[in-house]
C-alpha cells in the first residue's frame, strides 16, 4: 500500500493523509509546499504505522518532521 | 506527535525520556558586551569548569556533587527538589506512583543517576548563548536530557514491553503498554522519574552557566522557561465541540504549545498567553521563542522541537567532510547584526565543527517557523542567533 500520493492539501500549510488501511486515525503534517516536497514514501509510510497503534486518537506531524533513524522505524 | 487513550507507546517518548531545552535571559547584558571574541572564549572555559560536556563520569572540579538520598528526591520530585519554582517550568515535577517504582530493579539506569547529573551529554545536546536580533538581548539555551537514567529505563521496558506483546527484540521498538497493566504502571512511574530527572538536569547545568556569567560578565542569568520535547504527558484534550477529556499526548521531537486560556493553565503564570515554547534550530542559525495561538488546537497543541534534519550524521561526516574548512570558517567569520550591534563568529569548545551538527544538516528555520505563523498555530515572539557555543561530547 503506498500513501504519499494519499496526502491531500486542505490549507495552505496543512496536508492530510487520510484513515486507510490499519490507520486508527487521520494523519495532520503542517508542512510548506517546499517541505512537503521533501517528503517521501518512507515518512508517510512510518507516520501511517505510528497511526495504526492501539489507542490512538489523533496523530500530528510537525513542520520538522523526518525519518527517524531508529532500526525500527517506529516512530517519527 | 500522538495521542492515545488508554494507552502508552514507548516509542513517543523514545530513549531520551524528556529531553528539553531551558532558557536564561540576561537582562543586564546586551550584544555589544558579547561581541568581544576573547571575552566569550573565557565564558566558554567558565562553563566548562562547572558543567560537565561528556558523560559526566569525570565531574568538573566545581561541579556541585549530589548525594544518593537527594538523587532519589529528584527522581520523585524533579525541579522541586532543587527550589525551582514552577512558573518557570512545563512541569515542576510529574507525580511517581511509589508502587510502581522500584529503581534498584533498573541498576543499570540506577548507577548512572547520581554520576551523570549535571551533564549535557553528546549528539546535539549543548549550552549556548545567544542573542536576539531584535533588541540585542542576551540569552543561554541549555538542550539536554535524561541521560543514561533515561536511556536505560527506555531500554529496559523496550525489551520488556517486546516479551509483553510477543514482538521480537529487532522490533522492541515497537512496543506499547496498556495504562493500567502491571508493566504499563511501571513503566508510567520509570519514565515520570526520567523525566523528573531531565528537568533538574537542566536547571542544576543552568546554575553552573549563571556561575559562569557572574564571574566573566558580573551578569545575573534568569531562568525565562523550561520545556521537554520528548516526552508523553497526560493532559487535558480539547476537542472540536470544546469538550475536553484526558489523554496520553506522545510528543517525539514536538513541542507542547497550549494556547491562552487552555484548561491546564488555569492559576499558571501563562493562562492568558499561553506558556512560552522553546525551539532550537541548528549551532549556526540558532533558535526562536514562540507563543501558541488558538490553531495550536489543530495540531494537537504542539510545535515542531527544532529545525528538522535533512541529512544523516553519517552521511553528513562523509558527505561534508571535504567542505570542513569552509564551514569551520563560516563559523569563525560569520556576521551578523544583532539589536545594532554586528557580532563576528560563533566561539566553540571543540577544535572543529562536528559535521554531523553543523547548520547544513538541518532545515531552514525561519521556514520551518512559517509553516506555524501561516497556519496560526504560534507566532514568534524572539529570535534568537547563536555567539557562543558548547557541545555536548560523548
């Protein structure tokens, strides 16, 4: 399943991966065009995973936002 | 950044329990009594001679020594327990269920507590002191974390929270406890205990900086706020409706960013502004101070932590090394004009600029900081360049 090209744009800075798949809840990044243009599958990816937890009920990416480095990948 | 009902995921805390950053202002310093080269090479020995930039194994010979018995105060009582006052903090302390506390059972974390207290540790930890360009006030950022007693404690009920869930160890990482299970108890009472010790790791450093600007400036450094950017909080939620209802906020490198008037700071010094959020960028474009609006509700009432990178340390140690000397001059040479007063360079502790930290592997700030001002999430209130800085070295 592939999920960058899920991302939609609802405001100016603000991009939305929507519930799909194992997600328990929507994905918010606040992200300029020039950041979200930095993004990749990986990221989108690791965020739908951190959002597919049990007991999640909101999940927020910040503008800083990247893969983590962690062997995991379970966390951004 | 996450928010969970009923549930703790350690990773939204990570290794680091707690890792932050602390703010002084010096109001009786402006630019023009920082711009003097020499002047902040000796700030940088005083400090030094009182702060602990390794792993804090060897003490500095002024370095307040701490006994065991005060140890377990502050894993209990955090900030309290060293007489700071909790206006100047997110959280003075978080309460430890005493129940589910048992730091021998952890020795590994344990052992590392009173040695390591007062430390800056390695990675992108350091003391700074900048100034803002505005005005030309003087500040020291102060970024570090739990140490070895948090690192432990995470590593420990990673692998515990592993076995728990049937995952293996290459993905322990992975884990997560329910609230009210046994192990999820323990771990809720291990991690608050890391993060109480983070916060009086900060504010123990940051008396070791104020000794510093006494004898070199005759400058008294006050704290301004203090924050943690990996942490998970349980707080109040406020929804959409306006309702409200209690969580888990997971904030992995974010920021909390509650807006004036949120329930949480009802009696605080910050009810009708909101509380200050501390954001360092990189060791070349410094940091910025921010103060939440009410789009801070659309992001979970959090804020980015800090620039974001944009290359992997050991990518940034191949991949800049041949630029080593042009960016060891950028940081010898750089001006800037800050509240009037053009200030060269940025004075070290280390030979050379570590690659893996330099501003090239980090996202541009100011753009980073837009993305908040555009969507009404926070607006900056300081920003703040860097003159002086002192890397954490493990």
């Amino acid at each position: 399943m592939a999920f960058l090209h899920e991302v939609q744009k609802v405001s100016q800075a603000h991009y939305v991966l929507p519930k799909i798949g194992g997600m328990r809840t929507e994905v918010h990044a606040f992200l300029s065009d020039a950041l979200f243009a930095q993004t990749d599958e990986a990221l989108w990816r690791q965020a739908a995973q951190a959002a597919s937890y049990p007991g999640m009920i909101g999940m927020y990416m910040q503008p800083d936002c990247h893969v983590t480095e962690s062997r995991s990948a379970a966390w951004l | 950044m996450a928010v969970t009902e009923d549930v703790i995921i350690q990773a939204g805390s990570g290794y680091d329990i707690s890792c932050g950053v602390v703010y002084l202002k010096v109001p009786e310093l402006h630019a023009q009594d920082v711009a003097d080269w020499d002047k902040r090479r000796a700030w940088i020995d005083e400090v030094e001679l009182r702060v602990a930039t390794g792993l804090g194994s060897q003490r500095p010979k002024r370095m307040p020594s701490v006994t065991e018995s005060k140890i377990e105060e502050i894993l209990r009582y955090g900030a309290k327990a060293i007489g700071v006052l909790a206006d100047v903090c997110e959280r003075q302390y978080i309460e430890v269920d005493e129940q589910s506390l048992d730091c021998e059972r952890i020795a590994r974390a344990r052992d590392k507590a009173c040695p390591q207290l007062g430390s800056v540790g390695g990675g992108n930890h350091f003391v700074e002191m900048q100034v803002d360009e505005q005005d030309g006030s003087v500040w020291v950022m102060n970024h570090c974390g739990s140490r070895g007693y948090g690192w432990q404690t995470a590593n420990h009920f990673f692998y515990e929270g592993a076995e728990l869930r049937g995952l293996p160890k290459n993905r322990r990482e992975e884990s997560w406890l329910r609230a009210d299970e046994p192990l999820g108890r323990e771990y809720w009472a291990h991690h608050n205990s890391a993060a109480n010790y983070a916060v009086a790791n900060r504010h123990i450093i940051v008396s070791g900086v104020q000794e510093a600007l006494e004898n070199v400036f005759q400058a008294t450094g006050r704290v301004f706020y203090e924050i943690s950017h990996n942490l998970v909080q349980e707080e109040t939620l406020v929804l959409p409706d306006g309702t409200t209802k209690r969580g888990f906020v997971h904030r992995k490198g974010a920021t909390r960013a509650f807006p004036a008037g949120h329930p949480d700071l009802v009696g605080t010094q910050w009810e009708t502004t909101g509380h200050p959020c501390l954001v360092p960028g990189s060791m070349r474009d410094g940091a910025a101070i921010l103060y939440p609006l009410e789009g801070a509700y659309e992001s979970g009432c959090s804020v980015n932590h800090g620039s974001g990178r944009v290359m992997a340390r050991g990518k940034a140690k191949r991949e800049l090394a041949e630029k080593h000397d042009d960016i060891d001059n950028e940081m010898r040479h750089i001006r800037r004009n800050l509240g009037g007063v053009e200030i060269e360079g940025i004075v070290g502790n280390t030979k050379r600029t570590p690659l893996d930290e330099c501003g090239h592997v980090y996202k541009d700030l100011d753009e980073v900081l837009n993305v908040l001002e555009t969507e009404g999430i926070a607006k900056v209130a300081h920003r703040m360049y860097p003159v002086a800085n002192i890397k954490g070295t493990d």
